[in-house]
C-alpha cells in the first residue's frame, strides 16, 4: 500500500477493508518511514508498527 493511500485510510471516518499479512487490521497511523501504527481487529490492545507495503486493501 502507498503512504497516500493509507493516510486517507486512517484519516477516514470509513472503515476500510485492510489486511496484514491476512489478518484484518485499523490503521492508528502512518509514519513518514513508509511504516504504520496498527492492531488486530479482534485485539485493539495489540499495537505494531508494520511496513506499508505488507498491508492490503480488499476492493469494495
């Protein structure tokens, strides 16, 4: 995922369909070191930082 893309994301009232190595994630926030604060869906108390080219959106 490019850095635009995932700061409209996390800047999104929407929820988007993201993914982390297959596990659905929220974006918390997005560095300029191309890397991403998320957490797990189903543990919002799990924070990672993660590189932006392993998350994935689903289409719409």
């Amino acid at each position: 995922m490019d850095s635009k893309r995932a700061k409209e994301i996390c800047a999104s009232p929407r929820m988007a369909n993201v993914t982390h190595i297959g596990v659905p994630i929220y974006i918390d926030s997005v560095s300029n070191d191309n890397t991403a604060n998320v957490h797990p869906l189903s543990q919002p108390d799990d924070h990672r930082t993660v590189s932006l080219s392993s998350l994935t959106e689903a289409p719409q």
